[in-house]
C-alpha cells in the first residue's frame, strides 16, 4: 500500500509531454492499470476530500477490495504490491480504478466490463482489456462458486457489523462524556478494523449488484417476452435503511446522527473542505409519496405460470437484496466516519496538534508514533491548496500516448419508471408543493426526506445503480440521470420527465 508519496511525482506517465502538477499527498497511479473515473464516487463524495478523510474511505476500501477479490479470484499477482489498485486520490479528488473493476468482469462467469460500466460509471466505453495476469485452470473454474458464495454471507455479515458499530457507536459517545483519552488507541484500532469490514461488504455488494443483474437479465429475457421494456419495474431494492434512520432523527446522539453530517468528509468545518461539501438536508419530512401497494414487478409475475413466477422472482430478489445490502453497508459506513469526526478531534488534542492541523494528517499518522512536524504540515497545506486549483476531470486515461482530452459521452438513461411533469427545483430548495421535479447535478441519500414530495428527478450524474437512482425506485418516483439537460433547467421551468425511456423535456 502506498501512503502520501513524499516527493511530488513527476507526472501522470502520459506520453504527452505536459507534466500535470497532482500534489504530493496523491496516491500513486497503478503501473499498468490506468484508466480512472469519478463514477459513483464523484456522485456522493465531495469534489475534494481532505487527507485524513481519504485516510477513512480510499485506504480501507482498498485493502477491503483486495481481501474480496482475494477470496474470489485466488489473490492474483496484480492485486499485491504498494501500489493502490482500486482506487485513486488524484488532486484530492476520489477515483475508482476502472480497469480493475473491468478486469475483474472479465475473470466472472456471465459478466463482462460493458455491466461494470453501465451499472456505475455513467455508461462510459470500458477501456481496453487490460494486459495483466488471467485467472487459469482450477482457479477459474472457482470463480463462480467463489463469488456466489460471498454473496450468499452479505446480508448475515452485515447484520452483524450492524450490531458492532451500534456498540462501538454508544461506547465511544458514553467515552467522550466521561474522558476518552485513555481509551482513545482502542477506539482507534477498532474503528479502522470496522471501516475495512463495511467498505468490504459494501465494494462486495456493489461487484454483486453487476452479477445479479446479468442473472436477472437471462432469467427474464427467457421466460417474460419484451421484459427489457418493464426492466425499471425489475429493479426495485428491497427495504432500504434511509427511511427508518431519517425517522430516528429527532432522537438526540442515536444511530441517525450522521444524517446531519455530509457524507464522506469529516473534516467539514474546515476551511477548505467545507468549500467543497454538499449539505444534507438536515430535517426529515413527512409524506405521502411511496410505490404502490401492488407494483408492476408484482403483477408481472402473478401474470406467469407458478413455476416462471417463481423463477422471475427470485431472480429480481436476489438484485433488491444486493440493493439493499449495498445501501446499509453505505449508512454504517458514513456512521463509523461520523464516530471518527470525534476521534480525530479528540486524538487531535490528546496529541497537541493543532485544531486546524489535523485535516492533513491520515488517522495512522495521527495515531501512530511520530507525527509529522509543523514543516511537513505546512508544506501539505500548500499542497492541497495547489490541488484544490486543478480542474480535475470525472475520466483520467493515464494510459502512454492516450489522448490528454477523451472525455466520456454521457447517455442519458430512465432508471425509475414513470412519466411526470411539474416544477423545477433544486437541491437547495425546499418544496413548497407535492409533485415538483428535483432538477440536480447527483444527489446521494441526503434528498430522501424531500422525495415524498417530489414528482421526478432529474440528475446530470448517475447510472442505473447510483444512490439516487436506487431510492427513486424504492420510493416509486421517476428518475433519469446522466441528463444534459438537467445542468439548463433552473428553477420554476416546468419539465416533462419519462423515467422509462430516459426522455427530459422542457415545457416552457
């Protein structure tokens, strides 16, 4: 694993001749595995992300990737080493390694990296197959039941690591009120070994969503005709954790906390992370919004022999309960971030660093023998301020004699059934009426309070299994995502939306 690199690297091993000024506390790209995207971490993630908060989500998912694809392909020689392979860090910004989750389909049995692409990243063309080691012989005759087996796990692993952080949550709360500092190295040690548990639950359910998917795909296709035409209908998760946890936000330091919080940077009060992180809304709403008692996946299945039925059913099921397993994972995660806003602080002045220091340190170095001094601190200030001027695009091809300017082309895509027409508004704003469209550059789960009373969404950002698209399904509210559009439509145009053929239109 690589940790702040402590020279600036010299470039982005772009045949190109430019030298792109990335800062020093980047991660190093991989040797060989070079095409990069924001994808789904460029639609809930802030645009920047300080260094210690990149401590608690590029480094545990990393090492939370390695050990899933470990017990599934047999811990291939790609995956070991310093270098990170699955994520990124460049200009402070986070990035997923697309070539390693496309070369990752590849070694699947049924999927292939187009299923990587169109669930997460926007529809992006997968970059070349990637020339690195494949998985032979009795290895990959393993895969399949390898995989199916980790799947099987999810939902009972995180039961219990719901159970773990619930403790750890009131045990590190009952700490703070009592005097933490003695306690501060075991929270810390069990904080980082929970952070790796629920970014590998949650990185398994998202490798599992693309599996379950193609099954559902087959299944359908053979035994309902046309059933691509209802495929939005087929996608419904199963119950999500966002509504119960917004209901238990009026209770004061329980688990729905963290709602409050923006998701991923714990050091939002900082200046200039606070810059660069999108509020939540921080009271939730009631309404009346919600699928239909009987849904059209319902009656679809009814409308087939017993045997088909069940058959269909189990096949879209089995993709809910990836879902929903993938959203749970998510809230514990940002839960265990929210716990580490305290321990940074409190470790923080345990250890004399100061207030505004903390920020630019990774939790091990804040936690470990010997701290930075005040000359390296400074210097990371620098960088991140320089960082923070880059124009970071959402795809980085860093491939030798890659085109410097390829740019995705971004699909527009229905991701929740139904057709809508009402009044614009945005993120920022409260709707005064039922039936309005959500018009938005992406949204995360921080928008589940007004969805009741939103007609449609309308996002610049997304693919079929972003957050948003995800809640618009379960609470039954037409979506599409990844629209030009919605970066033109401002507030108070009236706008038709047809969440199943991905059409946005603008009224007036």
């Amino acid at each position: 694993m690589t940790t702040p690199s402590a020279t600036a690297p010299t470039g982005t091993g772009r045949d190109t001749g430019r030298q792109p000024p990335y800062c020093r506390v980047d991660t190093h790209v991989h040797p060989r595995l070079r095409v990069y995207s924001a994808g789904n971490f460029g639609e809930v993630a802030p645009e920047r992300l300080s260094p210690m908060s990149w401590s608690l989500v590029g480094r545990p998912m990393e090492l939370g990737t390695r050990r899933f694809i470990g017990r599934v392909l047999g811990r291939p020689r790609w995956t070991t080493g310093s270098t990170y392979v699955f994520t990124g860090y460049l200009g402070l910004r986070p990035y997923h390694n697309l070539t390693a989750y496309c070369h990752v389909a590849e070694e699947v049995v049924l999927t292939e990296p187009r299923d990587v692409t169109e669930a997460y990243f926007e529809g992006v063309q997968p970059p070349p197959p990637s020339d690195v080691e494949r998985v032979r012989g009795w290895r990959k005759v393993m895969v399949g039941p390898r995989m199916l087996t980790e799947l099987l796990r999810l939902r009972t692993r995180n039961a219990t690591l719901e159970q773990r952080v619930f403790a750890f949550e009131q045990e590190v709360r009952d700490a703070a009120a009592a005097g933490i500092d003695w306690r501060l190295g075991e929270f810390v040690a069990r904080g980082k070994r929970l952070l790796e548990i629920a970014w590998e639950v949650h990185i398994t359910c998202t490798s599992g969503a693309v599996a379950a998917e193609v099954v559902r795909r087959k299944v359908t296709g053979k035994l309902v005709p046309d059933a691509e035409s209802v495929a939005g209908w087929l996608r419904e998760p199963a119950e999500l954790p966002w509504t119960r946890l917004y209901g238990l936000g009026g209770m004061r330091e329980g688990p729905a906390d963290f709602l409050d919080k923006i998701f991923y940077e714990v050091a939002d009060q900082h200046l200039p992370w606070v810059e660069y992180a999108v509020r939540p809304v921080a009271k939730p709403m009631a309404g009346s919004g919600g699928p239909a008692d009987v849904s059209p996946r319902e009656a679809l299945i009814g409308m087939r022999s017993a045997l088909r039925g069940r058959a269909v059913d189990a096949s879209v099921l089995f993709l809910g309960d990836m879902m929903s397993v993938r959203e749970q994972s998510k809230s514990l995660a940002m839960r265990l971030l929210h716990v580490h806003r305290t321990l940074a602080r409190e470790l923080a002045r345990a250890r004399g660093v100061a207030h505004a220091d903390w920020p630019y340190l990774s939790m091990d170095e804040l936690s470990g023998p010997d701290l930075p001094g005040p000359a390296e601190v400074e210097r990371r200030r620098e960088s991140c301020a320089e960082a923070l001027g880059l124009d970071m695009p959402d795809y980085l091809d860093l491939r030798p004699g890659a085109a410097p300017d390829a740019v995705p082309r971004r699909r527009p895509t229905g991701v929740s059934p139904g057709v809508f027409e009402g009044v614009a508004i945005g993120v920022e704003d409260m709707p005064t009426e039922d039936g309005v469209v959500l018009v938005c550059e992406s949204a995360d789960a921080n928008i589940m309070p007004i969805l009741p009373f939103v007609g449609a969404v309308v996002t610049a950002r997304g693919s079929q299994y972003s957050h948003v698209a995800i809640l618009c399904r379960e609470m039954g509210v037409p979506a599409v995502v990844s629209h030009p559009l919605a970066s033109d439509i401002t507030p108070g145009r009236r706008v038709r939306v047809n969440g199943d053929t991905g059409e946005v239109r603008i009224l007036d």
